[in-house]
C-alpha cells in the first residue's frame, strides 16, 4: 500500500484530508478470467472484467488527520452518543500511524422512527466515503448483497462488489437496513455473505458470485439497523457492536426538533422569509413526534405559514402526533 497524502483540512470539517491507495482486486485474476470466456457469450460479465482493468485496482482508503471535532453530531444525534463515542475511539486509533481507519460492524438497535438510517447518512459524511444503502425489507434474493451467478438471465454483482469495484474507495460505508427484516428463503439465506463479510480476515477476500474474482472488502464500514435483534442470527450479532438506541426524551426530542427547523430554513432559499428560531410552543408539539416525522410536519408547517403570509411556523401549522391527516390552507 503507497501513501499518498492530500491537502490537510480543517479538523472540525467533515472531511478526511489523508489517503492512501489500497489494491481491491489482483488485474492478473480479472486478465485470467477473461481469456476463459468463450466468444460472443457471457457479454455481461465481459463487460465487467472490461471495466475492472480499464478502472484500475487502485481505490482511496480514507482516514482524518486528527480526531475531527464530532460536537455537530453529539448535538443533532443525542440519542447516539454510544455510538458515536465507538466511532471516535477508531478514528483516534488510527492516528500518528499507516493503519488505515477501522471500524468494528455496528448495529443500531431501536424501534422504527427514532433515526437509525438518519445517523448512518450523518455518519458516512463525516467519514467522507459516501454511503451505499441496502434495503433488507425488500429484498426478494440473497443475491443483492454477493450477486448472483452469471449463470441466471439478468445476472449482476452484488452491493458490496459494486460499492468498491465502481465507487472510488476501499472503504466505503454499507448501511443495511432493516437486517432483521430479510426473509430467509430455502434456496438461499440472504445473510448468508454477512458471515465472512463481517470478520475481517475472510473479508480481505470476498468472492463477488457475478464476477468470481476476490476483492478486498476488510476496509468496509459497516452499519446495520434493526427493530427487533430476535430476528438476526447469534453468530452475526456477536460479529457486531450492538447499540441499542432509545427514543430520544423531551430535551433531546426538543433540540432535534431545533436543529431540524434551522438546517431546513438555511437549505432552502424561502428559509430568509421565516423567523430564525422557532418558537417554544411549535418545539413542544414537535417534540412529541418519532425524529423521522419531525421533517414532514416542518415542511407542512412552513408551507402552511407561508400560505398565510406569516414569518413564524405555529403548532397549528404543523399536523398533530398520530393524526395522520395534513392540514393544508387556511380554508373557512
């Protein structure tokens, strides 16, 4: 692995300012592949070995300069402080060394709601790899996460190959989500590849089943969300740091709800027509909903202000907790 530093940046950004280059893939495996397929067959799979050599082996490995200062997160994430305080201790392990950033498999464990995949998003930000996020509810094949057989019409690789092999990093951020929701099925288990992907020396070698080439997925961050851990099997949880994450209570809730309400109005150019804070009273009533409806009912309540030419959002410009119905206007 060469060093191959970039320019450093500030450390309370969310940026990782030090790279290295990291080899996911031997070309000679790929070169060896490809004289093996037989002649106007398999054009897919060609295709694939193609691009592989065309792109190189070559992909950055990220990791910050100094521990970056996690205080924006600690504040919008209360409720993650656990998990937050895991991933400080690696990036902190990481310094004043050639090692490269290496996070232990976490799984945020909480009812629907509170956050979960909000964090994981925050999370790859900071990490500056970008995210892939892969949706256990509604998978249909185990294929999604190791691909299936070229062998199948419609064949392709699967998530994690994809993730490396085409994105620019060797250690991107894999969010799966709802991992407990994959459905198990006869022929094949979903989960299966988690088993070897999850332990850090099988993982040095993961055999993508579209292209059966070894890439290097031990880089992998890895980050699983759940509701319900009775529906993941034992030796994948004891591959992971579990966090279980508790709603967060009518402070934290409060602050969220605040800090939802200043990132929209900045995000959008209409955000100078509306106050810069908002009221306690509108705090209160957000405060009682999951942090997933909290930007919802924000979005509503901004719109239904602005409807009625007012620079303030009220609580009766917001839809109630549990009402599951969208005032809009100001009809008589």
């Amino acid at each position: 692995m060469s060093t191959n530093p970039l320019v450093p940046c500030d450390a309370s950004s969310f940026r990782l300012p030090i790279a290295s280059v990291r080899r996911v893939f031997r070309p000679e495996d790929v070169e060896r592949k490809l004289c093996k397929l037989p002649p106007r067959e398999h054009e897919n799979l060609r295709t694939t070995y193609e691009r592989m050599l065309e792109r190189g082996p070559e992909r950055f490995q990220v990791k910050p300069s100094a521990v970056p200062d996690m205080s924006q997160l600690y504040e919008q994430l209360p409720n993650f402080t656990e998990a937050l305080d895991d991933v400080k201790r690696h990036v902190a392990l990481s310094q004043d060394c050639r090692d490269g950033l290496e996070v232990t498999p976490m799984l945020l464990l909480g009812p629907p709601g509170i956050g979960k995949t909000h964090f994981a998003r925050k999370l790859a930000d900071l990490l500056g790899t970008g995210m892939c996020l892969v949706p256990m509810s509604s998978m249909t094949a185990g294929w999604l996460l190791s691909g299936a057989s070229s062998q199948w019409k419609g064949a392709k690789p699967g998530k994690v190959f994809e993730s490396i092999v085409d994105g620019q990093y060797a250690n991107p951020v894999i969010v799966v989500d709802e991992v407990d929701k994959a459905a198990a099925e006869a022929q094949y288990d979903p989960l299966g590849a988690l088993y070897g992907l999850l332990e850090h020396d099988t993982a040095g070698a993961f055999m993508d089943e579209f292209a059966e080439v070894a890439i290097d997925a031990s880089q992998v961050i890895w980050i699983m969300t759940a509701n319900d851990e009775r529906a993941i099997p034992e030796p994948i949880l004891n591959r992971m740091n579990v966090f279980e994450i508790d709603p967060p209570d009518v402070d934290a809730a409060r602050q969220i709800a605040r800090n939802l309400y200043v990132s929209i109005r900045l995000d959008h150019g209409w955000g100078q027509r509306f106050d810069p804070e908002p009221s306690s009273e509108l705090l209160d009533v957000l405060a009682e909903m999951p942090p997933r409806e909290m930007r919802r009912a924000l979005m509503t309540g901004f719109g239904n202000a602005r409807l009625d030419g007012r620079g303030e959002v009220s609580p009766d410009d917001v839809p109630r907790p549990g009402s599951g119905k969208t005032r809009i206007g100001f009809l008589q």
